[in-house]
C-alpha cells in the first residue's frame, strides 16, 4: 500500500493491520515489537479514549516527550480523528516551550515525567504523563469497531514549530495533503519495501523522523524506536542484519565511523542511508561508501515547510566517486513530485549560472504559518515557497548551495556566500567541523570569520596557513579573517549549526595564535 490509495493518513495503520497483521510496525530500541495488528489495536482505543474527553477533527493535541512507542500512538491517533498534534522540542528551554505551548493552543498535552514541572506550571487543561498514567488512560477507551474520521486534503495534520535557527520558532500548518505528498515522495526517493525496517536519527518531533515513521507505515515496514541518539545502539542495529535503510545526519555518521565497534561489524543488511541537514566534506562520504558500501541519498530542504526539496541520488554518489566529485559539491536535483525553481528578488526564473533563491512549488508545501498571515504571504509567492536559500543551477540540472540570503556576509561592498568558504577551509586536515559567520567590522562593514571543531590529535591552523591552504581556491577578500577553535559547534536537534548561537557564542571562543 502506498498513499497513492486515496486513504487518509490516519487510516494506513489499520489498512496495514488488515493486510499483514503479523507483520512489525515498531520495534523499541530494546528489541520489544508490537505487530500492525497491536499497534491498530492501541491507537484505535486511544483514539477512543481521546474522543470520550471531546477531542475531535480540528482539535489540538501537544507531546512533549522523547521518542517512545507511546509517542508514536498518540501521534497516530490525533491522525485517526483528524484532530491536530503539535509534537514539541524537548531540547528547547523552559520558557521557550512555554512560549511554543502558548502559541499552539493545545487542549492535552502528552509528556515525559522529566517534563512534568514544565506543564504544570504552564496549566494545560488535560496533562497525560506518558511515563505513568498513559496505560490508564489508554485503557479508559471502550471497545468498538473501527474507527475513522471525515477529513479532508486541506485539514490540518500537524502543527510542527521550525527550529528556530533563522529567529523565533513559527507555527508550520501542514496539511493531509502535505503529508501524504511528502510521504510518496520519500518512498519512490528510498525506494523501500513492504517489511523494510527503518531507523532514524532524527527525533519524531522534526519533520525528517516524522516522514521516515510514515514512510514505513505507509509502506507496510516498520520503525525502530530509540528515546534518544547513542551511537552504540544505532551502530548495533545497522549491525544487526534487520535494518535496510536509515536516516542520519553528518555528525551522527561521523560519531559511527570513529565508534571503537566499528571494526568488525556487518553493514550487509544496510540498503540505503539518507543523509542531510548539514555539509558533508567528501573524506566522509567517501569513507561512507567504504565502510557501509550501500546507496547514499542526500536530502536537502525545507522539511517543515516544503518537504524534501532536491536529492543528490545514489547513481549521482557513484558517478561522484567514480571521478567526477564536483557532483558532492551539489544538492542534487528536484526531489520527485517537487517542482524547483530559482528566483530573482523580483519573482522571475534566473538564467542557468546565476544564483537565485530557492523556490518550490506542489502538494509538498505547507499551508502556512500558524496565526501568521504576514509570515505566510512572506514566504508563499504565487504558489512558490520561498525559504531564503541561495543556489545556481549548472547545465545538467543540478543545483549548487550559494548560501543562505540572511547568511550572506558583505566585506567592503562584496557579497561572500559563507558556504564556499566553508568547503573549502572545511578541506584543511586539522578540520573536522565548520561553520563560517561574518562580524561587524569598522573598515569593512563585515569581515570573515570561521569557527572549526577540531580533528583529534590536530592543532589549531594559524591564520598564514589558512591563507596558504586557501590559496588559488578563494579570493583574497574571502579568506577568514580570523579562525575559532570551539569544542562543537551548537546546532538544531537535527543537526544544522544554529548559527545566531553561534554569533553569541563568539565572543566566549578562544582565537589560536
């Protein structure tokens, strides 16, 4: 079964529950599984349960927890009454969730016991720990048939809050329409199969673990379940034979290739890995490949928003590897379904070469910001959501990342797109990880600064070899002014360096000598 059938999302539980209920829908980071036919059994007496306190089509419900199979089944069973499920970050502070929660209007909210204080204090109507009384809850359903709400392709599933790294969180309303469209596009990019087990890295709060879960549902896979990253565990499932595609991030997989378990262990069970959500220098895909020796996807976009955008596919990792590696140096090209566009200041289409921002345009992209008509009318031109995302596309059609336009730093009247020096003072040996910022500057308005994770075993470059190493590959007025040495750098839960933090983490740096 594929979304393709017409149903709504949340009626594929109980569809794959028909077709092979014996087969695994989830399996818990332990080992523990709960079957379709299980798994269709608990969301529809949850679902129950949530409609004996009045929740129905429209009505909001909130989770604040790490990922659980709990987690999943309330997810699942907003979908199956058409009610709307904010799924919340739990790394944000106190207040910044009391912020989210006020702005999401939500009448229950789910939550880990480690949250408890934070509802509280907040005053939901309805709190549910799922550490404690979810069992009792979930038990208060009645028995019934089937279950089934009357929704619509422009209801809203989900409210799902960005980030942050671009300022304050904003409500992203994504429709059924949305969802179904960004979950037949992952399974024809994937290419997975009914009984495929997928593992994610991304927590189930972010649209990327989200869309990996559906995609399994939808499917007829199943998910495993971790409450949190370890690399330990995720590398003993990758290990184990069972999984056939995963999703992760570059510092996740950079974790995996220098675990001490590595060695030794069977990656031939491993189909395909999904990989995004920040730069990726070449020494690790290639080190991907040798290692894993399965097919890489690359994604790139605005998940919340828009879905996954563009793909760099496994036939273009091969022809990468087989010589022509500028292709790693792209984002690949428009992901099935997903009509791409690159736009000038005034809304028209750039010649092929020019830089443009990123435009997409289809069933993929959200509805709108919640409560935020000036947002929405910002970012949806036309038809076209328009991220801030800076790219040229070259004569094959692949789009190559120019930066961010709010990224973007100007030395003496020179626009700098931090992404090329990136990659290219991200090449220098002693570098593992980095990420370019600009700093106000009284002569030249901004100047170039790079903040670097080091490699282990590696001193900090000095400025005169950082010019050296960038010597021939990047203009003078390009090259870092200064150079950062940080113990990581900070990023959102899906691993994109937030670079405001970055900015006010500066000042607290130690710049080498």
């Amino acid at each position: 079964m594929t979304p393709l059938s017409g149903l709504a999302p949340g009626d594929w539980v109980t569809a794959q529950a028909r077709f092979t209920p014996r087969a695994d829908f989830l399996v818990a980071a332990d080992g523990r599984t709960r079957t379709y036919a299980e798994g269709d059994q608990r969301i529809t007496r949850l679902a129950r349960a949530l409609r004996g306190l009045g929740i129905g089509r429209g009505d909001r419900v909130a989770l604040l927890a790490v990922d659980s199979p709990e987690y999943v089944e309330v997810l699942l069973a907003c979908m199956k009454l058409g009610a709307t499920y904010i799924a919340l970050n739990f790394r944000l502070s106190a207040a910044e969730i009391r912020t989210v929660l006020a702005a999401g209007g939500a009448r229950i909210v789910f939550h880990s016991a480690r949250y408890a204080e934070i509802v509280d204090t907040f005053g939901v109507p309805v709190a549910i720990d799922l550490d404690a009384g979810y069992e009792e809850f979930l038990a208060s359903g009645p028995d019934g048939g089937e279950l089934s709400a009357d929704t619509g392709d422009d209801d809203i599933l989900s409210i799902s809050f960005t980030s942050g790294t671009t300022g304050t969180p904003k409500g992203v309303l994504q429709s059924q329409r949305m969802i179904k469209a960004v979950t037949q596009s992952g399974i024809l990019e994937v290419g997975l199969r009914p009984g495929d087990l997928i593992l994610s890295g991304a927590p189930l709060f972010h649209a990327a673990g989200f869309g990996h879960l559906l995609y399994g549902v939808a499917r007829g896979g199943a998910s495993v379940v971790m409450p949190q990253w370890d690399a330990e565990v995720a590398l003993s499932w990758l290990g184990s034979g069972r999984v056939r595609h995963a999703l992760l991030v570059p510092s996740m997989i950079i974790e995996l290739l220098e675990h001490p378990k590595l060695a030794g262990t069977d990656f031939s069970g491993l189909r395909s890995i999904m990989y995004g959500g920040a730069p990726m220098p070449t020494s690790v895909i290639r080190r991907m490949v040798e290692v894993f020796d399965c097919d890489l996807h690359n994604g790139f976009g605005a998940g919340t928003e828009a879905g996954g955008q563009l793909v760099l596919r496994p036939e273009d990792h091969r022809r990468a590897l087989a010589g022509e590696e500028w292709l790693l140096g792209t984002i690949g090209r428009p992901a099935f379904g997903c009509d791409v566009r690159l736009l000038d200041p005034l809304g028209a289409e750039v010649p092929d070469g020019e830089i443009g921002v990123i435009a997409s345009r289809g069933d993929t992209v959200m509805s709108g910001y919640l409560d935020r008509p000036d947002l929405t009318a910002q970012a949806v031109r036309d038809g076209w959501f328009v991220a801030g995302d800076l790219a040229w596309k070259d004569e094959e059609g692949f789009l190559h990342l120019a930066g961010r336009a709010d990224e973007m730093i100007i030395r003496g009247g020179e626009n700098i797109y931090p992404v090329e020096i990136e990659d290219v003072v991200g090449g220098h040996p002693a570098v593992a990880e980095i990420a370019v910022v600009g700093e106000p500057d009284p002569r030249w308005g901004q100047v170039v600064t790079a903040v670097v994770v080091l490699r282990e075993g590696h001193r900090a470059p000095t400025a005169a070899e950082v010019k050296e190493h960038c010597r021939g590959r990047l203009a003078s007025y390009k090259v870092p002014h200064r150079i950062v040495v940080v113990g990581s750098l900070p990023r959102s839960p899906v691993g994109k360096t937030d670079k405001i933090l970055l900015r006010e983490l500066l000042t607290q740096a130690e710049e080498p000598t």
